[in-house]
C-alpha cells in the first residue's frame, strides 16, 4: 500500500479516534522535509464551524495531537506530523487577505 494511502486512512474522520472537543471539520495533510532535512508530515487541523477557540485548552490539543500520532503510527506511518491547528472561520479570512 501506498504511503498517501496508508496516511490517507490512517487520517479519516469516519476511523480516528479524536476526542469529542474540539471538533474536527477536517485534516489537511502534505509532505515535508522537516529543518533536518527528515521526511515529516505537515497537518492542518480545522476545527468545525462556530468552535470557540477561546474553550479549546492546551490539554485538549495534546490529546488530539497524540490521537493523530497513534493512528499514523498504527497506520506504519513513522514520519513525524508537524500539527498545526485553525477554524474554518480564520481560514475563510485569510483567504480574503489574497
């Protein structure tokens, strides 16, 4: 299977295991070379529509971070993810500032 594949699957919202907060709209996901010049993975985490991020806690975070670590490294995706997290709300308007 192809490593796009396995990441694929191994980042599906219908089979990962996050927690309920925050909620998850989606996980965008490429390829990187991390500063080291290491294959990674970049994701981007977007939060669902209308999360208030002042409620989403550092814990919170972590816990999802860490269910997206386990379910690559289930997956036999060993490339460390660089997670970034966001709303569909600050996506709409940084896609404005164009």
């Amino acid at each position: 299977m192809a490593v796009d594949e396995q990441t694929r699957k191994a980042l599906d919202l219908k089979t990962l295991k996050l927690p309920a907060f925050p909620p998850v709209a989606r996980i965008e996901w490429e390829e990187y070379e991390d500063s080291t010049g290491d294959p990674s993975l970049r994701l981007l985490v977007v939060f669902a529509e209308n999360t208030d991020i002042e409620k989403v806690t550092g814990q919170q975070v972590g816990d999802l971070k860490r269910a997206i670590r386990e379910s690559l490294i289930a997956h036999g995706i060993t490339k460390f993810p660089y997670t970034f997290v966001t709303t569909v709300e600050e996506l709409a308007e940084g896609s404005d500032e164009d």
